[in-house]
C-alpha cells in the first residue's frame, strides 16, 4: 500500500478570536500556510500522492474552492509527490467540461507529469447553489464531461453536439504531460458507484469515516467484480485504472498521554460532530422524505455526543496511535484491497507541529514497513 495525504484545508474550529470577516480571514490564512508547508514536507519524506478537495461554501469545514490553483502552487514547490484533484466537481453546472481540461492539463504540464484526476458529483447542498440536479442526470453529465475532456486531450480538433452540450470545433490547449492523459478517478460513496468505477475502467476513491472496514471491503470487492467483467469497450479512457483509495482521518504519535493533553480526540469528536451539524443545517433541507429519515437518526446520536471515539477505533474508521498500532490498521485496510491510504492528518484544532510529526513517524517507521510488502500499481495499461 502507498500512502497518500488528504487535504480539505479547514481552519480551526470556531470560535475565532477576531470579529468576522477577521477572524475567518485568519482562520483560512493559517490553514493555508501550515497545510502548504506540511505537503512541502511531505514531499520530501516521500509520501505518494496530495489530494487536494474542491468544496464550495463548506462553512468551518473547508477552504479549498480552487484545487487548481493550490495544486499549481505545489506543481513548482515540491519535487516528487504527485497532485491529485480529490475531486474536481465534473456536472456542467460547476464548470464547462473545456475549462475542466485546461485547468487539470495546466496543473499536469507544471508538475512534468504529476497528475491524478479524481472525478465526481458533489451533494445537494452545492449542487443545488449551482444549478446542478440532484439526481441522476448529474450521473449523466459527470459521465459526458470526461468523455469531452479525454477527447479534447487527444484529438487536435474537437467539437461535441448532445442533449446537454453543443461545442463547436475548437482546439484545446495545452494538451496534458502524460500520454495519452493523466489516470481518471471516481469518488464513490454507494454501492452502485463504485460497481461504475470498475465498469468504467477508473480507480475508485471511497472512504472509512463513516463504515467499518468490513462495510467498506463490500463496496471493493464489487468494484473488483466490475472490473473483472468489463470489456475493453466499456473503458471510459484509453488510460485503465484499477486502484483503490481510501481516505480516514490518520494521527500517528509517540505518547498516547501526550496526543491526547494535546487535544487529539477532542479534534476526532469535532470532526465528526461538525460533520452531523453541517449535514443536518446544510444538506438535509434538499433531501427526500425518505432520504431524511434515514440520515436523521444517524446524525442525532453524534451531536448529542453519544458515540464514543473508541467506537471509531474499534472499528478501524479512523487511524490512530503509536506507528506500530497505525501500522496494524494500515495493513488491515491493505487486507480487504486498498492500494492508496489518503491520510486525513489536519483536522479539528490538532497543533501543526504535531500533524508535522505524524508525518514525520509514518515516513520513518511505517512507509518503510510498507515498501517491504510491495504495491500494486495499475494506472499506466492503455485500452
């Protein structure tokens, strides 16, 4: 397994000690500077891949609108990591399929070929900011786009006429680094997603924050199913991509006393308390009847702090502790078939020395446990 990093760019939790917009100017102004010098590090400890979120109006919870521009930044202050758009939010009503091509290319020519393109469809709460449906023809249009985008890549003149979109004849420039593109992703929260991205011939982007390991094993072993019957026809890209990522909150430690003086699991219980307060403010209104009584009763419980993090523990949702007990979970994710951990490192109001640390402790002493074992790698067979 290779070990990735996962970056929302949340500020610390309220509340801040300025007045708005000040304290909130702050808040995001040192996110950014701490997040950007831990990649910096990262990239020299020899972590794999960055995957930077694009999240719109995520109030408190991100601050990463523009995975385009913090990832160009990084495409020329780090050597080796590679830069994954964790995802770029592909319906057209987030942005036009041609901008979408300019924009990942772009980042791909600066970094000489660094790019992972993660793909996927957002929730209600910004779909319905930007005019995208919340159904199925948001499925419809994810699919399309990157049909258009991997055209406009390797054709020298491209022009598309469908339902959803008339482009006339153009051609699309710059062309990315990679030959024929850079490997394409799909974030996958359901079952029927992930048996997409298998179907499809794209690596598959899912997570364990919210399902125990062997919920999670579900949703791989289907998209492993999908993959084995797919036929070359039914690939998406020319470029097959037949990884796995998972992404979880990861704290790595010398002193479990120490983590937890330091505020450790009081930032496990804010995110996952932030996380059920933002749904139900945000994202319930927009949801079905149904929908909302199933999520409801599974929020309640987390804001009225009835789950424990050692239920997060037990389960193996989150990864945490001495490099030898991450290294445990680590390679019980490996077990059910991940090839990628997106480490979630800077989350709730943990100390930035400390995320430096973990970084530090699972480059030096759980990295190298890894190499030994070996990976899979299957993003470079062309259909």
């Amino acid at each position: 397994m290779k070990l990735d990093l996962l970056y929302e760019f949340q500020p610390r939790p309220r509340p801040w000690a300025k007045p708005h917009p000040y304290g909130q100017r702050e808040a995001e102004q040192r996110c950014y500077d701490e997040a950007i010098e831990e990649i910096q590090f990262a990239d020299r400890l020899g972590f794999n891949t960055v995957w930077v979120v694009e999240h719109h109006f995520r109030d408190g919870r991100s601050a990463s609108p523009c995975s385009e521009a913090i990832l160009g930044g990084l495409a020329l202050s780090t050597e080796r990591i590679k830069l994954g758009f964790g995802v770029t939010l592909t319906p057209f009503g987030f942005i036009h399929p041609a901008r979408l091509a300019e924009k990942v290319a772009t980042v791909d020519v600066l970094s000489h070929g660094r790019v992972e393109w993660g793909t996927g469809r957002s929730t209600p709460m910004e779909q319905t900011a930007f005019g995208v449906p919340p159904d199925d023809r948001s499925r419809a249009q994810w699919r399309e786009a990157i049909e258009i985008v991997v055209s406009m890549w390797e054709q020298e003149r491209f022009s598309w006429n469908s339902e959803n979109l008339v482009f006339p004849e153009r051609v699309q420039t710059p062309k990315p680094y990679q030959d024929p593109h850079p490997p394409v992703w799909q974030a996958a929260a359901s079952l029927t997603s992930a048996v997409s991205a298998g179907e499809l011939g794209l690596g598959l982007l899912s997570f364990a924050l919210l399902q125990p390991v062997e919920k999670m094993a579900e949703h791989i072993r289907a998209y492993r199913r999908a993959q084995a019957t797919a036929r070359p026809g039914d690939m998406l890209t020319r470029v097959r991509n037949d990884r796995v990522g998972v992404y979880t909150l990861v704290h790595c430690y010398d002193d479990a006393d120490e983590a937890t003086a330091y505020g450790l699991w009081d930032s496990v219980n804010w995110w996952y308390r932030h996380l059920a307060e933002f749904t139900l403010e945000w994202e319930l209104p927009h949801l079905s009847e149904d929908e909302k009584d199933q999520v409801f009763p599974l929020l309640q419980p987390v804001i009225r702090g009835e789950v424990p993090v050692e239920h997060y523990q037990k389960e193996d949702m989150i990864i945490v502790g001495t490099p030898d007990e991450c290294l445990d979970k680590i390679l019980r994710y490996a077990s059910v078939g991940v090839d990628e951990l997106l480490c979630y490192v800077q989350f709730g109001d943990l100390p930035h020395e400390k995320v430096m640390r973990t970084l530090e402790l699972l480059a030096t002493e759980v990295i190298p446990q890894l190499e030994q074992r070996g990976h899979h790698v299957g993003a470079n067979a062309r259909v």
